[in-house]
C-alpha cells in the first residue's frame, strides 16, 4: 500500500492506495467514524460492482452502513440531486463531527463533497474513489461542486475530505474505455511537471491499462504524489501552480461543450486530445520542440485515446471552437488562462494568448 499525503495547515488528510483496502478498512476508518451507523453516498454503478465488498468489510468490521444511491452519470450533480442528498443526510441525523462516506467516481465525489461543505456549515467526508479518474484526480484537492443549466461545475466550494481510500481492485470491473480516460489524466501529470514519470509511462503504460498491480500502484501513486504536491502549494488556485492542473482542459472543454457532454467524448478522453492539442499550439507558437509535440500524440494514441481532431468528425469550424471558451469558467477579466508547454514536464500558465489566433490553429487542426 502507497500513502500520500497531502500537507494543508489545520486540513492535512492521508491518500491510500493499494489493492483491497475495503477489507481493511476497520483500522483506518476507525479513527473518523464514532458512530456505528455510516451514510454511504454511492454512485449505482460502483454499488453494482464493488457494493457488496464495500458493505461486507464496513459490516466485518462493525459498522451498520446507510446506502444513498446516486444514479450514474453528470445529471446527478444538480441542484435537484443535491436538495435529495442534503435531506437525506439529515434524516440520517448526521452532524458536523460525523463523516460522510463518498463511493463512486467524480460524479458521487463532487456532489458529496459540496453537500457535505454546507450540510450544518460543514461536516466531514471520506472519498472512496472507484475509478481511475477520480483516484489520480478528482477525490484529492477538495474541489466540489454541481452543474447548472450555465454549465459545468459552477456552483461548489473547496472542501478537503478527511481521508482518501484509493482501493485499486476496484478498477478490476472498471469499463477499459473509463480506464483509459483515467489514464489521460495520469499522463497530464507526466507531461506538465514531470518527465521522468513520462518516460516511465512510454514503457509502462500497457501494464498501467492492463491493471498490472505494481504498474497500476505507482502510476496512481506518483500522480497523486504529484497532486497532492500542487495542491499543498496552490490550494484555491490562486497564485498559478494548481492551474497547470488544467492542461489540456481549455481545448477538452471545448471539445466537451461541442460533443454536448455527451458519451460520444468522455471528459478523459477531451482532455487526452486537448493535451495533444496544447503541445502542438506550443510548437506552433514556437515554445516545444515539433518531437516533443509528436511524442505526447504518439503516448496518447499508443493508450488508445483520440489524438487528433478529424478523429472526432465535428462540423464545426475553430471559431465555433473558440467561442465555447469564451464562456470556459477561468475566463479572467477578458483574458482566457492556458497552459502551455516549453517541454514534457515544463508546463506553464501564458495569460496573452490570443483567442483568435487558437481558432486559426484549430481551423487547420480540423483537416490536418
Ligand atoms: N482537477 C483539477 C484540480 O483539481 O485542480
């Protein structure tokens, strides 16, 4: 078992990671749980597949768990599912001492989270991440949150959780198409602040997405290192740092927005093409080497990811591209933050890029 942790003055919390943790769970829970009954907020998919484990080792080891059930997929993050949750939690009687188990992917992670940052002003919570995304991304650093009809995560807090269970043999009912978006998310740390970690994942990555136990460990290990690293630094995105988070996510959203966030483009699956996306526009402009560009598409495509834009069939032209960023949530009195790169592992935030000129380069991306 890996432990990671992630350091915040007054919020620090532990990161595990392994295979069966849920079998174990007794000793680590024990210490945040003081009552005998436990809400679990549970994404269906991940109670279909992984429930009977998860409740069988919190009975085993004493515990009388409560299931909410969340049905799979973005719609649950509304203000309707969150009314649902929050009155749930509270006939469960939970109070601020208590924590709140969170079972599932980003989905049950970021509406648990926010429902639990505001339930009496803020109660505890335990994120059990059941998929790759979440385990290297979403259930570390706090960021919560629901959808709204104006878009995406616009409505949430920054609410650390109290522990994270990172139990890798959750990933063994796991879709290979959800492991592979997760995997974008693992490369983006190689690639923005690490290149020893690329190099490594050009000849491991196969065994990463075969779910290899050590492979998959280390890979999960090192990015949450990685985050956990970011995020101790930046915790609310303010001076920079945590924003190179968001490689390849201005292109992604993007893409998102034009896919309808829909199934047709996982969000893993956009960001795998927008960090294709950044590295070209960074050779374009000059910044990274046309190798290093060509490489980060060969690693994604190798992962069986989209890596270029006529893979995707859109008709639509760059400016309808660029016009989705317009309403991206980072845009900043006017300007549009993006990440760019002057190496693998040299990411960094430019704050003069032009929107016009980004719906050029993604008109030629178009038919390249
Ligand atoms: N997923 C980006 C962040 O946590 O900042």
């Amino acid at each position: 078992m890996a432990v990671i942790d992630v350091a915040l003055a007054g919020r620090s919390y532990q990161v595990l990671i392994g295979p069966a943790l849920y079998e174990r769970c007794g000793e680590s829970l024990r210490r945040f749980l003081r009552k005998q009954a436990v809400p679990v907020v549970a994404d269906a998919g991940a109670l279909a597949a992984q429930g009977p484990r998860l409740i069988g080792a919190l009975e085993a080891a004493g515990f009388a768990p409560a299931i909410f059930e969340v049905p799979a997929g973005e719609a649950s993050k509304s203000w309707e599912g969150l009314a649902r949750l929050t009155d749930w939690l509270l006939a469960q009687g939970v109070e601020r001492g208590d924590h709140v188990l969170a079972f599932g992917g980003g989905v049950v992670g970021d509406l648990t989270g926010f429902a639990c940052a505001i339930l009496k002003r803020g109660c505890g919570f335990i994120q059990l991440p059941t998929t790759l995304l979440a385990q290297v991304d979403s259930s570390v650093g706090g960021k919560t949150a629901i959808n709204t009809v104006a878009g995406k995560n616009l409505v949430g807090a920054f609410h650390q959780p109290s522990l994270v269970l990172a139990d890798t043999t959750t990933l063994a009912t796991l879709p290979q198409r959800e492991m592979r978006a997760g995997y974008a998310e693992v490369l983006k740390y190689g690639v923005l602040g690490d290149a020893a970690f690329f190099d490594w994942l050009e000849a491991h990555g196969a065994a990463v997405l075969a779910r290899e136990g050590a492979a998959l460990e280390q890979a999960i290990a090192t990015s949450v290192a990685a985050k956990a690293r970011i995020v101790a630094e930046d915790e609310r995105e303010t001076t920079g740092t945590r924003a190179l988070l968001n490689l390849g996510h201005t292109f992604g959203h993007a893409l998102e927005a034009e896919t309808g966030f829909s199934d047709r483009l996982l969000h893993g699956e956009a960001v795998a093409l927008g960090m294709v996306l950044s590295a070209r526009y960074s050779a374009r402009l000059g910044l990274l080497a046309g190798a290093d560009a060509a490489r980060i598409g060969r690693s994604i495509e190798a992962a069986g990811l989209p890596a270029t834009l006529p893979a995707l069939g859109l008709a639509c032209d760059g400016a309808r591209l660029a016009q989705h960023m317009r309403h991206d949530k980072k845009m900043d009195a006017g300007t549009l933050p993006f990440v760019l790169l002057r190496g693998i592992g040299a990411a960094f935030l430019a704050r003069d890029v032009a929107l016009g000129d980004v719906a050029a380069f993604l008109d030629e991306e178009l038919v390249r």
